[in-house]
C-alpha cells in the first residue's frame, strides 16, 4: 500500500488506541460475550480505515497485539493467559491458566510498549514488579517454571498427565524477555533498579546444568512424580536455540559448550544441503527437512536473540530465517493443495488452532488450509514486503472478520469460511516485538547487550558483527 493511502486515519486510530488501552493499573480481562456491547463490538466499531501513515499504522497494530498483556492479563499474575476466548467457550476450562513462554513473549512486548509510549512507564514497571514477585512465589522446579501455571495461586497446572513440572523451554522464552526488561530499566530510578534486581535474582537461581540429566544435552521436562519420564532431549533445529543460550550463559548454573555442540547440533550433524525454491534450509528441521517446520521456529527464540550477523560453524542464522520465511510464503503462493486465499498477500503456515483443534500447521506435511497471521506478521524482519502486503490484506482486506479486542484473531481459513474468535498468547504475543525489532531493533539491541550473553555466545563459537546495531562486538 502506497504512503498516500493511509491519509487521514491518525484520530480515528488514537481514539481506538485509548479504547485499547483503558484501565492500566487494575488490570480485569474484558468480559467474552458475543453482544452488541461485547469488547470485540466496540475494537471492530473503532477500527481504523485510514492512517497518517505507515508508522502510524505499525503503531496501531502493535498497540493492539500489546493489549492481550495488558488489559487481557490474567489479575493476579500480571500474565499471559494460555488463550482467551471472546465466544466465552473453555473447554478446558482454562481462562485462569498462563503460560510461562507467551509471558515471556508478552514481556518483550511491555517493553516496547513502554518505549513507544502506549504504556505509561510507571504503570508498565507496576505491572513487572507484580509479575517478578508472582514469579519468585509460584512453583518452581530447580528455579524452573512448568509450562502451565494456575494465575490466582502460583500453582502448576499439568500440560499433560507426566509433564507437570518443569519446562525448560518455556522457561527460557520467559526469561529470554525477562532479561529484556532487566535490561531496558537497569540504569533507572530506585524502583526500576529494584525491578531489575529481582528479575536478576530469578535469572541466578535456575539450575540450568541440573537438566543436563548427567549428560551432554539438555532436558527439555522435569517432573516431582515422574522425574525423566518424559525423555525429550534438546536436539536441533526446532524452537528451542535460545535454551542452550541462555544455559552456556547463565552466571551461576552454566552448561559446558560441549552439550551444545554434540546435543544441540548432533555433532555437526544439524546442518543440511537441502534447498526449496532455490532458499538453502542450511539446518535441518526436525521432521520437516524438505520444505522447513513451522515459522515460530523463526520467532520464539529470537524476540531477544539477534540473528542479524550472528554465525557460529552450522549457520548463518539471518539467512536461516530469512530463508524459512521465504519459503514458507513460496509455498503458499505455489499452493500445491489449491486452497481457497492462499497468496501472495495471504500466507504463513505455523502453529495455531486449525478447523478442529490445534495443530504446527507447515509446508507440505502439514498444510490444512489456515492461515495464521502472526506466521506473516511476526517474520516481518526476515520479509519486510512479503509481510507489509500479508498485513495489508489481513487489516484492510479481510478487515471485520479478523479483527477484535487484542488485533488478530488467532487463524482463519477461507477454505472453510471459519474465523474463529479465538487468540492464543503464543501467537498474538511474538508480533509486536518482531515488528519492534524489525522498526528499530530495540529488543535486539538490550538482549544481545546482557554482559552474560554476549559471555556465552562466545562460549559456544558464536560471532556477531555489530553493523546492524549498536552494542559491542563479542569477537
């Protein structure tokens, strides 16, 4: 879309803006009903046609995907919930359940949100506190949260009958914004530097080399009952890079190098010749070697995580994702299945509710004909203009049927004519901060500027040219 199109949308996007962001310091999900005063009523009544411009429109966009961590917390935590439901329908009856890793997505998120000046700071480092002090109370496994935690009382909510105790991924999403935040306010006023030293203590008492399990990998579950049960070895490529980063750099419980080179990358054995229309995967993806995985591998680990100049011996990781982008939106403009709106301004293939339940939706092996908005959206540093025409089409084109309280609703098909009023934290939450790093790299520029990771990531033979933002060299 052309600059001139957006004209004289500015008013109309901060009065939706305010609607947006009402009620910061007490922070009570809106009420899920379907009426004609429901939450998503009043979003789709003030959604903008038109903007000032296309800063004002990224502006808005980010905003609104912001608003599931802020108006849409669970009260207690200050957290994501696993899910919210504008339908009102829990099945699991889960409204009260957040999730660790989209917390840790919804984090990053606070923070540009601060930055930009939709979130007041004060409030914003409120709301932290609470989170950081909800955190240091709630169950931990060898100062490791579980997937699933019970918002009201810090408990663990079981992700499945033996996987109810630690996670370390979700763990590492979570602390991966978290470090963020520590950060951003380290050199603050005495609030923001208490801030940051909680955060700093939650950080320090993760046992990160207890799930090495006593060998040279790492231990995605831990149970209370059921120990080791789960068996689930950290082996690349998938989501997971950020958990061995975060374990070689951790300041009190650190992993050896070895673990990353001989578990993570298989002994050299993750990288791959294999090439879809004419991108190289350079790594192999786990179970989806041909076409790719799912594009949240390109997302999750790297909200924080600069894959810009960043290379160790398997990889040069722009081009890894850079690459997993492109042919993940290749594929949906080839659309081998011939699905109804896949194009060249409709695409991304990733995990996310599907027609009858939930599913890592991917190129070829797993191809249901949804669509999933955050797949396009959250790449948008990887595919600027591929992304630039998806968000087009899903805000301006799909427009009413799309859109509601906290942006985009989770996935759509045309196919099967299903829009669901659904969101899910782990896709709504990861689509401001790529946005954000992709306008200005902030959250690139605090992650990669933690004195810790800078340590690790040349502990595990990592180099990182700093031309595209501003920190040190760690060569």
């Amino acid at each position: 879309m052309q600059l001139n199109q957006y004209k004289t949308g500015l008013l109309l996007a901060l009065l939706a803006g305010g609607i947006l962001f009402g009620a910061c310091n007490n922070p009570k999900r809106e009420a899920a009903n379907t009426g004609e005063n429901s939450s998503d009523t009043l979003a789709v009544e003030n959604r903008p046609n038109v903007f000032a411009s296309e800063d004002e429109f990224l502006d808005f966009i980010q905003k609104s995907h912001i608003n599931y961590m802020w108006n849409g917390a669970e009260p207690t935590s200050g957290l994501a919930p696993e899910r919210i439901h504008i339908d009102g329908v829990y099945p699991q009856n889960d409204a009260d359940v957040i999730t660790t890793g989209g917390s840790g997505f919804g984090i990053a998120g606070l923070i540009v949100g601060i930055e930009r000046g939709f979130i007041p700071r004060k409030e914003g480092v409120e709301r932290l506190h609470r989170i950081a002090d909800f955190l240091a109370e709630a169950d931990r496994y060898h100062g490791v949260w579980a997937h699933w935690i019970h918002g009201p009382t810090g408990k663990t909510k079981a992700f499945s009958s033996k996987d109810n105790g630690a996670d370390l991924v979700e763990s590492a999403f979570l602390v991966q914004g978290l470090l963020i935040a520590r950060e951003y306010f380290k050199e603050g006023n005495e609030n923001e530097q208490a801030l940051a030293g909680k955060i700093d203590q939650l950080w320090r008492e993760m046992e990160w080399d207890w799930f090495l399990n006593g060998q040279d990998v790492l231990f995605w579950h831990w149970s209370p009952d059921h120990g080791w049960e789960m068996n689930f070895p950290l082996e690349g490529y998938n989501e997971c890079l950020i958990t061995y980063i975060l374990a070689a750099s951790s300041p009190t419980h650190p992993i050896p190098a070895s673990a990353y080179h001989n578990g993570w990358a298989r002994g050299g054995n993750i990288k791959s010749d294999a090439v879809a229309y004419g991108h190289p995967l350079v790594l192999k993806h786990n179970g989806a070697e041909e076409y790719g995985g799912p594009l949240f591998w390109a997302h999750y680990s790297y909200i924080g995580l600069s894959p810009k100049g960043l290379k160790d011996r398997y990889a040069d990781y722009w081009q890894l994702n850079r690459n997993h982008a492109l042919i993940n939106h290749d594929y949906c403009v080839e659309n081998p299945n011939g699905f109804e709106g896949y194009a060249d301004n409709c695409w991304g293939l990733t995990a996310s509710y599907t027609v009858n339940g939930y599913t890592a939706h991917m190129p070829e092996k797993n191809d249901r004909g949804v669509i999933t908005p955050t797949a396009a959206l959250s790449s948008f540093p990887y595919t600027p203009e591929e992304s630039k025409k998806a968000l087009d089409h899903f805000y301006f084109g799909l427009g009413d049927k799309l859109w509601g309280t906290y942006g985009f609703y989770d996935a759509f098909s045309i196919q099967d004519d299903w829009f669901p009023r659904r969101y899910l934290a782990i896709d709504q939450l990861t689509i401001a901060p790529m946005i954000e790093n992709h306008r200005t790299g902030l959250l690139w520029d605090l992650f990669m500027g933690a004195p810790e990771i800078q340590e690790g990531l040349k502990k595990l033979g990592f180099t990182y040219n700093n031309e595209e933002l501003r920190i040190k060299n760690i060569q």
